[in-house]
C-alpha cells in the first residue's frame, strides 16, 4: 500500500505524518495526548487498540490506515463524503480524515460506522440546507432566544480556533420553553454549526491558508449557575446538542473552560475527570475564580480578541448581545429588546423605559393552559396604553407542539415625546396553587 494521502495537488509521504524521530516539539505526556492521531504526530506501528475487528491491518503503520480511510470515503463519495467534509474539503484531506479515525481511535471499522451513522443523522437537516434561516428553525426571533440562553461567537484563539461564550447560569428554561421547541433548539444547532461556525472557519482559513485546526474553544461561564437548574430539561438540550456535536462533528473541540465555577461543580468534576479519556479530559479545564479564568484565557486569546468582561480589550460580550439584537436599528428595524419571563399564580407586573425617541411592540409566549391577563399601563399615570388582552396556551401539550404567540399591541406605544416607565401587569385568570410561565418581549424601535 503506499505510504502517501493525497490531498489534491500535496501528498502527505509518510515522514511528514509520522511524529519526528527525536518528538515533538513538546515531549510533555499531555501535549503528547493532545497531539495524539494528527498529521505530523503519529506513530508508526498501531497499538492493540488500534486493530481492526478482521484483523486486516493488524501491526500497519497508521498512515496505512489512514490511506485506506481515505480510499473507502473516495470509493463511496455521495453523501457518506460529504459527512467527513461537512466544513468543505478545504479542511485537507488528512486532516479531516485524522479527526474522524482519532474520534475511533483509529479502528478503521469503528470509524466507517460512525460515519454511516452521522450521514444518517445528517440526512433531515442536510435535505432542507441544514436550516438556512435561523428564525424558521427556532419558530422566533434569534435575539429572543439568546436573550434567555446567552451564548455568541467572539474572536479567535492563537491558534485561530473560533472562540464560543456560552452562559448555562443565566439560561432560563422556562424561557426557552415559553418560545420555542427542543427539535426547534436542535435544528439551531445545526444552523449554527453549518452556516455560522462553518463560514467562521472558512474565512479564516482564506486569511490564513496555513489554518488547518478546524477546531472551536468553547468558554462557559457558569456564573449564577443553581443546582436546581440542572434539572431533566435543561439536561435535554445539553445531552442532545452534545450528541449531534460528537457523532457528525468529532474531535473539533480545542479547548473547554469552564468559568465562574460554583463549588458544587468544581467538587463534581473533580470527580467525573477520572473517568473521563484523557484527551477529553486534557482538554477541558474547571476554573472557579475569575483571576484565574482571566490569566488561562489570556494564555489562549490574544487580549484584543478577548472580550472586556473576560479580561480582555474587545467588546464585552453583553454589549456585543445588545447590538446584535439592535443590528437592524439602521434599517429601521429594532433597535434594542427588553425581555422578561412572568411567573403568573395571581398576579404579577414589570417595568421598562421608554425614551422620548422610542416606540415599541409588545408580545407574549406561553405555554400556560391556565390563562392570563395583561394591561399595558404609563406607570406614573396609570392610564392604559392599551386595551386589555388575555393570553392562553391553545396548541397542544406534547414537547413539540409550538407555544402560542399573542401580540399585545395592535400598534406600537411611545411616551408622545416624553420619557415614561410602562408597567406591564398580568393576572391569571383561574385561581392557581402554582404559577405558569409567560415571557414578555418588548421590541424597541427608533421613532422615524
């Protein structure tokens, strides 16, 4: 067999995969593991882990088995192809087939069935683009969403990986489930992590043709983070997103930091870690206090990469949430969102500003079978802004059924010039032993 991968005009011989005579750069026992299954470290002979169910490539170089990998996706091309090059081919070949082979531990076997199993689990999204408009995917407005799930891309690693903050101790579950589905979630994710992300790495890689880490550092911040918010639900969406991201994008996560550590987690994890392979284990770090996650992350990030509220120099990431949901103030679309979850049993009520130049529309999402009703008030002068409304959840009761969607406002309100503070007011209309769930969103525009 020869010992080369082809990837277009460049062949990979078998001294540029195999790791140096004399080590790699960094002969540390975790840079090895890190390193470990890409091109330029691998070994020459495959240990027992390595062989093959058959038995056929018992004791051959792992460049062999990479090069047989290689002739079964070009044998096959189609759609089992397009799962290994789900960010393009502009990946390379040998590094697009080391990452899948190093998610099986180079048992050439065991990495063709997960590739038939990801092409299969690709093969919804991929029918209809893997969801182009986020919107439609979600079933509501992107910021909307975000508001009650922080998450954002921001800036770049050193290594040039794409730098993900999300922020599990500020998700609201009622929330998310007042505006939208888990298959709703899901099919986010694969917006994100085929147009989003994807076009992220591919415009790298055109500034920087010799980017080959087609990699993310993800950052969570766990501030603020309960232990009651770990519950079956929350855990639904972390489980199932964690599936997608293992079986049809393997090895493309750089790094973990997990921020803002509560004690329970650090105690927790400290635990988990032995059980966990190496590598992933090697790759993810729990860091409790701020200095320190500050000092790890500038190691990684260069400081104008970095956001303020990091210890960085770049854009805070709150700031960097509220223009991107006020992105289409240009346009004369919105320019800023106020959003809130109502937990209605008899009565409750929350205030925002508007300013002399604003106007805004007001929307309510439930899935609340009991029923509520709101008033729009000027909280100075207690005079309605609008007419009464009840809000009631008429779709069905399963996970997937869409929450209802009510508009409160048949125009938008403003203060006729001046500033004032609308209270929004709801009070359920059944006598209840326990509240129900209600997000108030309030789209704020420029007045033209």
């Amino acid at each position: 067999m020869t010992d080369e991968i082809t990837e277009g005009a460049k062949k990979w011989t078998l001294d540029e995969m195999l790791e140096p005579a004399n080590g790699s750069d960094s002969n540390s026992k975790k840079d090895k593991a890190m390193n470990w299954g890409r091109p330029g470290h691998l070994i020459k002979q495959e240990l027992d882990v390595y062989q093959l169910n058959d038995g056929a490539y018992k004791n051959a170089p792992i460049v062999e088995l990479t090069v047989a990998f290689q002739k079964e996706v070009e044998s096959r091309g189609g759609e089992f192809k397009s799962t290994i090059y789900s960010f393009s081919e502009v990946e390379g070949a040998a590094f697009a087939l080391t990452r899948w082979l190093r998610a099986r531990k180079y048992n050439l076997t065991d990495t063709i069935k997960m590739v038939e199993e990801a092409t299969e689990e690709r093969a919804k999204p991929r029918g209809v683009g893997y969801y182009p408009d986020p919107v439609t995917a979600l079933g509501v407005d992107v910021s909307t969403f975000i508001s009650q799930y922080p998450q954002l891309y921001s800036g770049f690693s050193k290594c040039g990986c794409p730098v993900f903050y999300s922020k599990p101790g500020a998700l609201n579950i009622d929330g998310v489930e007042c505006i939208t589905t888990l298959d709703g979630i899901l099919k986010y994710h694969w917006h994100v992590m085929q147009h989003d992300y994807k076009e992220r790495l591919l415009n790298f890689k055109k500034e920087n043709p010799s980017f080959s880490r087609f990699e993310c550092v993800s950052v969570l911040d766990l501030s603020g983070l309960a232990v009651t918010a770990l519950n079956g639900r929350t855990m639904d969406i972390i489980k199932k997103q964690a599936f997608i991201d293992s079986l049809c994008f393997p090895e493309t996560m750089n790094k973990m930091l997990v921020v803002n550590a509560p004690r329970f987690f650090s105690a927790s994890w400290s635990i988990i870690k032995g059980f966990v392979d190496v590598r992933t284990a090697g790759k993810i770090e729990v860091l409790s206090s701020s200095s320190a996650a500050e000092k790890k992350l500038r190691e990684i990030i260069d400081v104008d990469q970095l956001p303020k509220d990091y210890g960085g120099t770049a854009e805070s990431t709150d700031v960097s949430l509220l223009r991107e949901a006020g992105k289409e103030a240009v346009n004369g679309g919105r320019s800023r969102l106020v959003a809130e979850v109502m937990y209605v049993r008899s009565s409750i009520s929350h205030k925002f500003v508007l300013f002399p130049d604003e106007e805004a529309d007001v929307w309510v999402f439930t899935r609340a079978k009991g029923g509520a009703n709101f008033k729009v008030l000027d909280a100075a002068t207690k005079k309605p802004l609008l007419p009464p409304k009840n809000v009631i959840h008429t779709g069905g009761s399963d996970d997937n059924s869409q929450p209802t969607k009510v508009l409160i406002s048949p125009e938008r309100i403003s203060g006729d010039g001046r500033e004032i503070t609308v209270k929004v007011k709801a009070e359920g209309m059944k006598i209840r032993m326990t509240s129900e769930s209600y997000l108030f969103v309030a789209n704020i525009y420029k007045k033209k």
